[in-house]
C-alpha cells in the first residue's frame, strides 16, 4: 500500500528522479513551455507550483532576510544561478496578484513511438 508515500516514482530510482524533475523544472522555467509525457508534467506541475510561490513570498517581504532566505530553499531545488535569477526577476513579478494555479497542461495526442500520452506544460498568460 502507498499510505503516506509522497510522489510519482515514474519507473526510476531515486536520483534519476530528483535528476529528471531538476532538469523538467530549470527548463520549464527556461523556455517558459515544455512538451512531455503527461504523467511527467504531473509530477512536477505541484513542485513548480510551490517553488514560484515561495519566490513570490520573498519578493513580497520587506526584508532582505528573507528574500535571501526564499532565494536559497529555490536554489536548493533548482539548483542553478541563472534560473534562479529568471524566477525571481521576471516569472514570480508577472504572478504577483494570483494566487494559484500559475501553470496549465494542454494535452497534445500520442506519440507515434510507444503511445505514451504528449502534453504542453506552460504557465498561463495574464
């Protein structure tokens, strides 16, 4: 039974997990889109939901405390400067009065090769 358990496991060990929701995360922050398989866009769409909140938490604070504080719980996730500084200049500003739900999923079809469900993950425009 799955009581308790946090997560989607995707058929992978534990640090090709962490790896593959790292690298899905600094590219959705990137690009601003991805294109992936559904049950991927679902594992991390809650993460990244999270991860602008907190920066949004940051920015909104008057103390340089804790927007040092937000900007290092972000970087310990994503893990790279120049992503960093993108969400907390330009993706976390633009959500700044809503208060959830900054992402979508547009789903895509199949892909020809195994079948495997291709969905758009985006954030959505204001």
């Amino acid at each position: 039974m799955r009581h308790r358990i946090f997560g989607r496991r995707l058929n992978r060990s534990g640090a090709h997990r962490l790896s593959l929701r790292r690298n899905l995360m600094n590219e959705l922050v990137r690009h601003e889109r991805i294109r992936t398989t559904e049950a991927k866009a679902r594992a991390i769409r809650g993460e990244i939901e999270r991860i602008i909140t907190i920066a949004k938490r940051g920015l909104r604070n008057e103390g340089a405390d804790a927007q040092v504080q937000a900007r290092r719980t972000v970087m310990r996730r994503l893990n790279n400067k120049s992503i960093v500084a993108k969400l907390f200049e330009e993706i976390a500003p633009r959500f700044e009065n809503r208060p959830g739900g900054y992402t979508r999923i547009l789903k895509l079809g199949v892909r020809s090769g195994d079948a495997a469900r291709v969905v758009l993950l985006e954030f959505v425009e204001d």
